[in-house]
C-alpha cells in the first residue's frame, strides 16, 4: 500500500498534508513514512517465516536515528559498515547482538569499538583483515564472531557502480580460495568463525543472480561443514530492487525471493541474515522540493528547483531516473509538458530529469520526487554551500523534525581559521 497519496487533491504522507510540512520546515526537505518502513521490515519477516533468521536493516541506504530507533523497536537488526553508523545504531538503542558489522576496510579503532560495544558479527572481507580482527580481539582478551564475505563470481545484472559480486570488484574473497582462508581463520585463537556472507549488488531486480550465488553459497557451506567448520550462520546480504518507474515491470516481491533463499539455503539449518537497505527505505521517502523558475529557453522550459544535485545525487551519479509529481494533484484532463528538471548548482550534471512530461508548473509550486527514502539524504553533500536538507518523519497525522537543517552560522562556524590568517 502507498502512504503517500493525494487526498482532497493534495499529496500526503500519511495522514500529514506535505504543503503543511514544508510550511513548517522550508524546502527542500525529506519526509519518510513510518507505515512504509513498518509494512517494508515486515514483508521480509514474512518472505523468511519459519525458517531461523535476523533481517539486519543495512543503514547504509538511510541512518537517521529516528528511522533505525523505528525499524530497531519492530525487532530489526542493523548492518553497519563503520564507526559512524555503529555508534548511530547503539544511539538508537539497538543491542549489540543485533549489529551486524561489513565493509570492505574496518580500521583496528572501528573493531576495537565494536567489540567493546558488542557485536553480532564482523563480516570480514580479507585475509589481512581477518589478521588485525584476531590480533584486536585477543588484545582486548575476546574472541570475534566472524563471518566471511566471499565472492561467488555472479553479474548482479544491475549498474555497475552497485555490482560487489564479480571476480573484478574489490569485496570479499574469492570463492574458489575459501577453503584456505577458513582453514587460516579457524586457527586464529581471537575468532570465531561462524558463517558465510555473500552480498552481489544493489537494486536487482532480477532473482537468478540471487539463486547463482546462494546456490554457491549452500555447495560452499557443505564443503566448509566436510573440513570440519561450524557453519551456522549465512548472511545472505541486500540488494532486491524497488520500482523507480511505474511504467516499468515491478521487480520481484520478497515474498519471491524469500523462497529463492528456502529453495537454496533453507534445508542447511543456518539461521538466516539478510542486509535489504533500499526495499525498506526507498520507497518509504519522498524528496520535497519548490521550483524556483521556470525558464524557457529556444528549445526547452527548465524547471529550476531549490532542490540540487547535493541532496539528491542519484540521477547525476548513475543516471537513476526518480518519479517526480506535483504536490498539488493536477486537474484531470490537463495536458502534461516536458520540462528539464535542475537544481541551481553551477553544473550542468545537476540535472535530474530531461523533457519529463509533468502538468504545467508554475514559481513556487511543491514538486516531490518519490523513492527517495534510499541513498538520498545519506548521500548528501553541502556542495555550493548548501546547508544539508532537514528530514522528516511521519506517523499516522504527527509529523517531527528528525534532522534540523543548519543555520547557515552553523555551517560557516565549522570552518575554522589557522593562527597565521
Ligand atoms: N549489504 C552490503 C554489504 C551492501 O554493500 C549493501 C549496499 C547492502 C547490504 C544494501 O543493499 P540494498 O538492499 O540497499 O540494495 N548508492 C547506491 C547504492 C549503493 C549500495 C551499496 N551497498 C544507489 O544510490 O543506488
């Protein structure tokens, strides 16, 4: 169900009218929705019913305090991937039992960290790694549990700035040599070696990568169980896509990829982790944003937005095409115009979408770009010196400010000037 919906003509987040918000917070701004996050955490614990598991939500895709307290008290685990969002999900009270730590290059001070603050698990990447996690451990007199990333050599079939899973991309270590680095891990005193992790690639929006590399993964944990590892544990990772677009086929529901894990992984009595970010919180925000201008230029009429390619980076970066709707629902029958739609930074590549039909718009109107809960806010930047935009939650008719934006004080005072200025 969509909790964003436009009701008496006007587009809500809930019960919250978003003219209302943005009457409150200013523009540009994100609003997620609690019900979505809700209904989104409980599709995956539906997908992975009666078999032993942990959906770990990868707070990578969104780590608003406020957003992972929500998704934390409705029993989910967090997959971290340093310090900073450690400590974010200890600050939104989540156990360390259920902190799951990856990442490609966790310092000796981000491990220190989180074995004194507790940890489910390090999903451990590299020999070397492996290495400097038992000397951490034994240093602090304990023993990490650890599983181990490997690389199972699939096309994830997605862009390739979000493919981790061929031999070529810099995660875990290769399949065929995972034999000897459990061998290696097994004999370090500081570990505990307690499961396999794989993870190959973000919005997939196609099962047989999943099937491939969980296949792997279930031949590997029988081999792994042969040469004598307590394999009981397989973190399965993230990655199942959302629909950007409409008008597109929608990718596969969890539910299908919930038997895609029982059909491969199921029988092996492995209590099951999985890391979903964006299933979970891009559909669950809205980016709003006011157009500014609307310019017409000898070819074209360019929306210009208050909202750039700061705060939402996505279209520029990979190209990613977001659903961009008026707050006000456009009368029936009115003929949509293309508009280029930008924000005000001084490149070109702050473009985020190219001769989009959309009603006609006028200066001032609330435009609102959808999907947006996912790799938007967190990806943000103060690039031109524009302030971080505020987020906001929603529940049932409340809404609160999760995230104040800065005063321009603020951001000019973290700055500072040397003695000899
Ligand atoms: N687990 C690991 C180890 C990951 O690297 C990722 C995402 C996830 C879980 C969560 O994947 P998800 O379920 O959200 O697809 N900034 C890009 C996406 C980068 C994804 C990085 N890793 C974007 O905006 O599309």
């Amino acid at each position: 169900m969509d909790h964003f919906l436009y009701r008496d003509g006007v587009l809500h987040a809930e019960d919250v009218a978003i003219p209302d918000i943005a009457a409150a917070v200013g523009t540009p701004f994100y609003v997620y929705s609690t019900a979505t996050l809700t209904r989104h955490l409980r599709l995956f614990e539906e997908a992975l019913a009666g078999l032993p598991h942990l959906v770990c939500f990868a707070m990578k895709s969104n780590g608003n305090v406020a957003v992972v307290k929500t998704l934390a008290e409705l029993g989910a685990g967090i997959d971290v991937v340093s310090m900073g969002e450690y400590l974010k999900a200890k600050a939104a009270g989540v156990p360390g039992e259920r902190i799951v730590f990856s990442g490609v290059g966790k310092t000796r001070e981000e491990m220190r960290t989180a074995l004194e603050g507790g940890i489910r698990q390090f999903n451990v990447e590299s020999e070397p790694e492996m290495r400097a996690l038992n000397e951490v451990a034994l240093s602090l007199g304990l023993r990490a549990p650890v599983a181990i990333r490997v690389n199972p050599d699939v096309d994830a079939k997605t862009h390739e700035k979000i493919a981790t899973g061929k031999k070529e991309n810099k995660f875990g270590i290769p399949i065929g040599r995972a034999s000897e680095v459990y061998a290696e891990a097994a004999a370090l005193p500081g570990l505990d070696v307690v499961g396999i992790d794989v993870h190959i690639g973000s919005q997939l929006t196609d099962l047989q990568p999943f099937e491939a590399a969980y296949t792997k993964v279930a031949d590997l944990t029988r081999q792994l169980r042969a040469e004598g590892h307590d394999i009981r544990r397989l973190d399965l990772g993230g990655g199942l896509g959302i629909p950007y677009e409409r008008t597109n086929a929608a990718p596969p529901l969890p539910l299908d990829y919930g038997a895609v894990i029982r059909r491969t992984v199921g029988a092996l009595g492995c209590e099951i982790e999985i890391e979903p970010g964006r299933l979970i919180s891009g559909n669950a925000g809205l980016l709003v944003a006011r157009v500014i201008y609307v310019k017409s230029a000898e070819e074209r009429d360019f929306l210009i937005l208050d909202a750039a390619m700061n705060d939402l980076v996505r279209p520029s970066m990979y190209g990613a095409h977001h659903e961009i709707v008026p707050v006000i629902e456009p009368a029936p029958g009115l003929e949509p115009h293309p508009y280029d739609i930008v924000g005000p930074v001084c490149e070109t590549g702050d473009t985020f979408a190219r001769q989009r039909p959309l009603p006609p718009c006028a200066e001032g109107d609330l435009v609102a770009f959808r999907s947006a809960g996912a790799y938007g806010a967190v990806m943000a930047s103060e690039y031109n010196a524009r302030p971080l935009v505020p987020e906001v939650l929603v529940h049932g008719h409340q809404f609160a400010v999760i995230r104040a934006r800065p005063t321009y004080d603020e951001m000019i005072n973290r700055d500072s000037i040397p003695a000899w200025l």
